[in-house]
C-alpha cells in the first residue's frame, strides 16, 4: 500500500472522529486544550487498536477465503463508506455528544473506531503492514479529533457531516480500486 493511499485510508477512518469531536466541541461551548488533547488522544488510541484487532480476526479467516478476498476488501470497504455516508446525510454519527464524562467518551470512541475493525478485517486479505496503517490511522484521528474539539464552536456540526460523507466516498473509491486492481491482474 502505497503512503499516499495509507494517507487517505488514516484521514478517511478519522473523519468521524472528528465530525463527533465538532459535535462535543460544539455541545461543551469552550473546550480547553487539555480536554481537546484528551479526547483526541482516546479517540486515537483506540482508533489505532481497532484495525489491529480487525486484522487478526481476517488473518484467522485468510487461508479458506483467498480466492475471494479482493471481493471481501471491497464489499467491506464499500460496505463501511455507504454507511459513514448515510449517517453523514442522515445525520448519525455527527451529531452532538454531550457532556464531559470519561464513559461517554470512551463509549463514542469505541462506536466511531468500528468501521476501523472492518477496515482492519479487509487489509488482512491485503500484503500489507497493519501497524504502520494502524500507527497512521491512530496519528490522524489524534489530530483531527483534538482539532474537531477546538474548531467545534466555530463551524458546528453541519460542516462535520460533509467531511464524514467525503471520508466514506473515498472508502467507497479505495474498495473500487482494490477489486479492479485485482479483477484485473
């Protein structure tokens, strides 16, 4: 997998981190940096395991589905995008997550970081190395959870759904170019 392609994989899986972080950012009013670093650094810890245990779970799998994997990558990937994309338009996962508690961060860190898991699933049919991606994956929702926080007061949760919708497009674009890749090889 090429950097730029990792590039585009770790800001795609934390796009909902940060559409949710505007959303907190938003509902707390004035978050301080501390508490933007925090979040940003819950949400990045656990978007950086998820792809991890993901990809353990589709290498378990990996030898009876071979033949298919570039179908699988692709129905996941495809699969992850539409859904990030409905909820963006439908106003799902961007909306406002009240409060300041560490459960409540936690809990939409943990509900944000599944489309990593299924994204970590597909890379495992993939020659991949999957703690770059997830070390780049984690990085990237680091900085853009903690940038979500601090910017939420200032362009609310509308603009945060259409960076949701674009990430899932471009998933949608990745399991796209995985399958003809493959289909035509």
């Amino acid at each position: 997998m090429s950097p730029f392609t990792i590039l585009l994989l770790a800001v795609s899986m934390s796009v909902d981190a940060f559409a949710v972080s505007v959303g907190r950012g938003a509902a707390i009013g004035r978050p301080r940096v501390a508490e933007a670093l925090r979040t940003g650094a819950v949400f990045g810890v656990v978007e950086a395991i998820t792809p991890v245990l993901g990809w353990l779970a589709g290498v378990a799998a990996s030898g009876i589905v071979e033949a298919v994997d570039h179908w699988i990558a692709f129905g996941l990937l495809a699969a992850v995008g539409l859904h990030m994309t409905w909820a963006a338009v439908a106003g799902g996962e961007g909306a406002a997550v009240p409060g300041r508690s560490w459960t409540v961060l936690l809990a939409t860190a943990v509900g944000t970081s599944l489309d990593a898991m299924a994204i970590g699933v597909s890379l495992a049919f993939l020659d991949v190395d999957i703690l770059v991606i997830a070390l780049a994956i984690g990085a990237a929702t680091f900085v853009m959870a903690s940038g979500g926080m601090l910017v939420g007061r200032l362009i609310g949760d509308r603009f945060g759904r259409y960076a949701a919708a674009l990430a899932g497009l471009a998933l949608i674009g990745l399991g796209v170019s995985i399958l003809i890749e493959h289909l035509s090889a």
